[in-house]
C-alpha cells in the first residue's frame, strides 16, 4: 500500500498549464495580438500559476480543503460611511457648483 501512495506523482501545474495553453493556440483561429495583448495574456497566466501554486501549497497544509479561499469580509461600516460621504459631497457640489481650493491660510 505505501508502494502504491509513494508511486502516484503530483501533476505538476506549470506543465499542465502549458499543455492547455499550446492546445488553445493550436485550436484557436490565427488572429495577430499586438504586443500589449500578449504581455496581458502572459501576465494572467504568471498570476493564475502563481495562485494554483498557493492554493496547492494550502492544500498540502490543512488537505483538500486548503484549495478552498477564505470567505473575504467586507467591512460594512467603513463601507458605508464612506458612500454616505460621497452622496452628501455630491449633493453639495451639485447645489453650490464645484468650488475651487484654496491653501489654508497659515497662523502667525
């Protein structure tokens, strides 16, 4: 049994992300990407691998589980003060009109 555990390989990720990627490209109607589109498309890829590599080294942590993200929590009170204040600035700016700064005057 130990035989069994010790002879399964992990799937590397960077290969396999390769693989699909060369099929995509293979399948995929030649269309000419300028140079940003490919730096884009490259960078996505960079980030995706990035976090499959976290999500795996979770996962060989806590177990299965670990390829699973956090909940993330907003926080609702900044958050909606902050809105609030937007509205009222708004609302202000729309019945006085735009307003320009002025350098706050300095105490002697």
């Amino acid at each position: 049994m130990a035989e069994n555990i010790e002879s399964k390989k992990e799937p590397n990720i960077e290969l396999h992300a390769e693989e699909i990627h060369r099929k995509e490209e293979q399948s995929a109607p030649t269309v000419d990407k300028s140079d940003e589109e490919k730096e884009l498309e490259r960078l996505a890829v960079e980030e995706l691998l990035k976090d499959a590599k976290r999500a795996k080294e979770r996962a060989d942590k806590v177990g299965p589980i670990g390829w699973i993200r956090g909940p993330s929590r907003t926080n609702k009170r900044f958050l909606f003060n902050t809105l609030e204040g937007t509205v009222q600035a708004n609302k202000r700016m729309k019945l006085t009109g735009p307003k320009e700064l002025s350098k706050p005057k300095r105490h002697k």
